[in-house]
DNA sequence: TTGAAAGCGCTACCAG
DNA sequence: CTGGTAGCGCTTTCAA
C-alpha cells in the first residue's frame, strides 16, 4: 500500500516541467496558457493522481466553496425534500453542503452558527425551526450572506424565501367552491393550536369572501384514525329526514358539501370510511386536503390536495445566496429580498 | 460596518501579551499554560471576537474535522431519521458533517467520492442506493475511513452496520403466532419485484419454521388504496357458510387468521375497511406491518409493526467511524467490522 | 504567456 | 511552561 504522502502540485509542476504557477492556473481553468503546457500539466495531474486540496485553496482564496446549512429536528418528509434541492442546487454551482441541527435553545443555535462561521463557510441558509428562536441572534453573528426558507420567516434584515399559505388555501377553498360546494367545514385542525388557528382562519376567511358557509371545525388527531373516527361521527349524525334523503352529512344541524382536512392522512381516512358508509365522495360531499405528505409521487391522486414546494423552495434560497455572494461577496448590501412560492394544488378524485 | 479582516492568532498573542504558539495552545484545551497567561488569551479572544479559522488549522494539522455522508436521492422519512442521527453523533464528537447525494450512474458516483476527497474530508459514510452501484469503487477510490450503512451493505472492505430484516420478520410472524395465528397471508407484496419478493420469502421462512401455514401474497399498491382496496377484495370472499359463520377470511378457499402487510399505510387501509365490514381485527384476523414509516410517534399504535432503527444505525456508523479514525488515522488495517441491527417490533391493537 | 515569491492562519517542533 | 519558527498546499500579485 502506497503510505508516501499525497501529491501536490508541486509535485505536478515539477513532472510536467513548469512552475507552480502554471500549474495553479491549468486548474483553474486554464486561462492564459499555452496549449502545450496545459496538456503537460494535465497530464501529470492524471499521472500522479494528483487532487485537488481544497483546503489550501481554501486558505490562499479565502473562500471554501462551501454553504452551511441549518435545520430544525424535525423528522418529516419535507425536510428531506428541502435538503435534497439544496444540495442539488449546491452542487450544480460546485459548492459544498455542511448541514447541521440547531439544538434547542437560543444560545446553543447561535453556536451553531459559530461553527460553522469557524469552518468559514461562505454562506448561511437558515430553515427557522420555531417562532420562539430568536432569527436576530443569528444574523447579528453572521459575517456571511444569510437566506433564510421555511414557513416562518422572522425580521427582515436578511433574504428569505417563504410560503404563502393563505393564498393556497384560498386556491383549494375556491376549486371547491368551483365544484359547487356551498357549506365547508374543517377536519384535523384545532383551534387549540396556534398554527392550525391560523389555518381555521383562513378557509374561513376564503370561504367569507366567496359568499360561501363556514359551518364548524371539527377536531380530530391529525393522522389517519382521526379521519376514520370523524368519518363515523359524520356518519353517524345523518338526517334521514333530510333534503337528500340522508345522502348529504349535516354538522350542527347545517349541511355540508366540502370538507377541508389538515392534511393527506386525514383525508384519507375520512374519504375511505364516507365512501363505505355510502357517502358519495365527490358527489355528496367534496374532500380536500391542505398538506400533501406523499412526496414525488404520480399525478392520479385520489385526494385533492396542497402540494408545498419545498424542492423550489430550496432552490429559491440557493439562488438568492448565490446572488448575495456574487454581488457584494460577503454582506447585506442593499434591501433584503424575500421570494414568496405557493403551493400548489393537485386536483384528485376526492374533489369536482 | 467594521469592514477590516477578521482577527487572527496574531492578534490575540498580540493583545494578552504571549506569544502566538501559547495562544494556540489555549485554544487547543490550554495544556501546559499557566492559568494567569491562560485567562489572558481568553480575555483576549472575547474582546476582539476572535473566531477559531478551521480552515487554517486543517492545512496545518491534515485534519478537516469533517465526515462526508453520501446518501441516494429517495425522498423518504428514513432518510431523514439517519441524517439527523448521523449529525447528531458527529455533533458530539466535534466534527462536521458535509452531505452529498449520489448521482445516477456508477461513475458519477466515484465523483462524489473525489469531491469529498478534494475537500480532505477525514472519513466517509455511505448509504448505498441500489445493488447496481458497485461500492467497490467507493471504496478503491478512498484514502480514508469508510463506512457504509444501509439495508444493502457490498462487499467486505469496509466496515458497515446494516439491517437485519430476516430475523426481524421472523420476529413479527413469531409474534402473531404466539398471539394464535396459523395461516397467513402478506398483503401489498409483490413476488416480480426483487426486494419484495425477499420479504414475502422470509414470511414463508418463518411460516414453515413454525409449522403455520402460508396460504398467500395477496397484490396490493403500497399504499393506503392498496389496502383499502385489498380489505374490500377479502370481504367479498368471505364464506357465510365457513366453520364461523362467515366472520373469517378465506383466501382460496382457505382460512387466513394473520396478514402481514407491506407497511403501516397498506395495514391501515387494510384494518379500517375490515373493522367496518364486521370483521374484528385482532379477533377475527390479525394484522402487522413490516415497515413503520411514522418516525417519532408516540406508543399507543393501532398497527402491530417493525420499527426500522435508522438512529440507532446512524449511531453505529458514526462509532465505528470514529473508531477507525482513532486507531489507524487513515487506513483499513485489520478486519472490516460489521454490525447487524434488527428493527423492534411495536404492538399494536391490530395483533394479539 | 510565464515564473518567482509572498503569504493565507494556524500547528507543531524544537530550544530554552 | 514558553517563544521562535518552519512550513501545510495553494493562489495571486508582480516582473520579466
């Protein structure tokens, strides 16, 4: 096994019959060498097996070529997509991803970003993982271009790329009310939760706007079997009497045509169970889904649903780091940018 | 805006009045230094806020401080699961994590070793894609630790941690044996399709290990509307002139009192159309998953399932790295070593 | 177009 | 315990 130490380019220089020099700038992209040379060079790069040290470039250039990147501890699918975008998008400028996981606590989340500071990445791109955490500790640590992606985006003296969530709503709320849907409700969300509040308001909202009712939130654990027991509950308060003959679910007294779920699971829970209690999904009642979870998969969908663009997200934020670094190659020079993408809705068989 | 260089060693010994070296060994976990030039440097490196520059310190020392972990590009909970073990494992050991996916074709691949190289990484951990990719080459091309971790491990020059899904298999039809099942069937198994058809091979394996009978792999898609669908398809078989007046389910004119799906999602579709066709699960039939695939969740289950231990294996892969990293410093000397992890099996309400 | 040489900031060796 | 100093491997002026 050959121990001997890895070779440089000296070592390159020397078997090709230049200097160092010549050799740097054949890496480099040989600009401004002969053709003769540079053959000579990259021939003894390819016999030597020589690489690259980026460290020393690194050193020399003051610049690593590298992008740290900071998530919540959340194991969901989402953030597999948003990591797989960014370091897709990374690599197609030739950087490198350091990914790292804020701890809890504020404190511990600035040493995060002092660590990575320490490996002098060029770059930060920031996934917020609470409102709680404070955005500001860490722009104010930063020496380097920071972005940050996710659902909440806090102050506003760095680039961000968020969701627009309300508008997305408003998007299913009205495919739905295209469909003919008249009276909606929610399942899966509580009112308890601030987030999921949020949401309540905004089909409520949607639905104000559009002429049409808001009749209740149900609640429901946020997962299948919530939407297997709503679906019973649903079932279960059926009025024979009704204008339908009991086709039409009724909440409260009210009919209901359109049931907005908190995501896939539930809906697909919900839709299985109405169908086998003899609820015509679309045709008596409309199901819609606001958080899609089944990551990259085909376009015949059974739930109508929200699709987050977490993929173009990722991408979004490499580019606006990759524009930051470009221009002032190492500050907040101008206005911050903030990009806004929606999801965007997938029409399925649970819907008109 | 303060727009000079940052400050460096220099400066600290400048400012507490030692010289450079001392000020490094401060840094380096104060060895050898009076406690009086010690808090010097300290109070130095706070008032200037001096930042450690690992790029620097890596030239000097050949030491990046830095793992590279290649991943393939499946945008799956697991992988979530292992990145965030893997970071968390390095986190404590005070190294970085730089991530990289592999690209589609094997010589692509060797290039996302090299980059990884280039950048003097100091081990590697590689989760394998497919059984196409030849991890040989990872492996030839490497001049540092490897690992790899993953439900496919290749070859045996390197260490590795892996999965045992047989012997977890064996566990989950040893479990609804013990609960009383005596024929069973798999449901959302393909037998065309490689990997499954190894799965449907280790619950024949485990039937005949035990004398209960395997009956059947009944089709499904691998998802919630395979189950569903599956569910329906065995309620519409059921014989009101079978031994029990019609409650059980019969496949091929056979009784089938267990059924062992492809994961949670297939098993829950499957128990919810069941339990509302009148047939009682786990009474009538049992019913297990082989593949958990809610991360994280709390431990009143409705499914019977295998958790896969993705932490626990990122854990693992991290040690056995660092373990290689401190022994040798860079070489494969001695054996590989190989771990074997078994997936847990979560009871549920849906076995006995 | 080319080469010589000066460092980038740090660690580690050696002498005191 | 401390300080001087020689590089780690590369990029980048500056002259030629």
């Amino acid at each position: 096994m050959n121990q001997t130490t890895e070779p440089t380019l000296v070592d390159v220089a020397q078997r090709a019959g230049v200097s160092i020099a010549t050799a740097s700038r054949v890496l480099s992209g040989a600009q401004h060498v002969s053709e003769s040379r540079s053959r000579a060079v990259r021939k003894a790069i390819a016999d030597l097996g020589y690489r690259h040290n980026a460290v020393a470039s690194a050193l020399r250039s003051q610049r690593t070529e590298t992008v740290g990147l900071i998530l919540p501890r959340y194991t969901t699918g989402f953030l597999s997509a948003l990591i797989e975008s960014v370091s897709a998008a990374l690599d197609d400028a030739g950087l490198s991803l350091v990914l790292r996981y804020s701890a809890e606590g504020d404190d511990h989340d600035v040493e995060t970003v002092e660590s990575l500071l320490n490996r002098r990445v060029d770059g930060l791109i920031v996934c917020p993982p609470s409102e709680d955490v404070s955005r500001d500790a860490i722009a104010a640590a930063a020496r380097v271009p920071v972005v940050q992606v996710g659902r909440h985006i806090f102050g506003d003296g760095t680039d961000s790329v968020g969701l627009d969530d309300n508008r997305a709503t408003d998007l299913l709320v009205g495919s739905l009310a295209d469909g003919g849907a008249r009276s909606f409700a929610t399942v899966g969300l509580s009112p308890a939760d601030h987030a999921d509040a949020r949401r309540i308001a905004a089909v409520r909202a949607s639905c104000d706007s559009r002429g049409t009712a808001f009749v209740a939130a149900l609640p429901a654990d946020a997962v299948l079997a919530g939407g297997v027991a709503a679906a019973n509950r649903l079932l279960a308060s059926r009025d024979p009497a009704g204008p339908d003959g009991g086709a039409g679910l009724v909440v409260d007294g009210r009919r209901v045509d359109a049931i907005v779920c908190a995501n896939d699971d539930v809906a697909h829970g919900l839709v299985t169970v109405l169908r086998l209690g003899d609820v015509a999904v679309p045709d008596d009642v409309q199901v819609a889904s606001l958080l899609d979870v089944s990551f990259g998969e085909g376009d015949d969908r059974d739930i109508t649903t929200l699709r987050h663009p977490w993929p173009a997200m990722g991408r979004e934020a490499v580019r606006l780091l990759l524009d930051a670094l470009g221009s002032t190659g190492g500050g907040d020079a101008g206005g911050a940018r903030r990009v806004t993408l929606a999801p965007r809705l997938l029409k399925g068989r649970s819907s008109r």
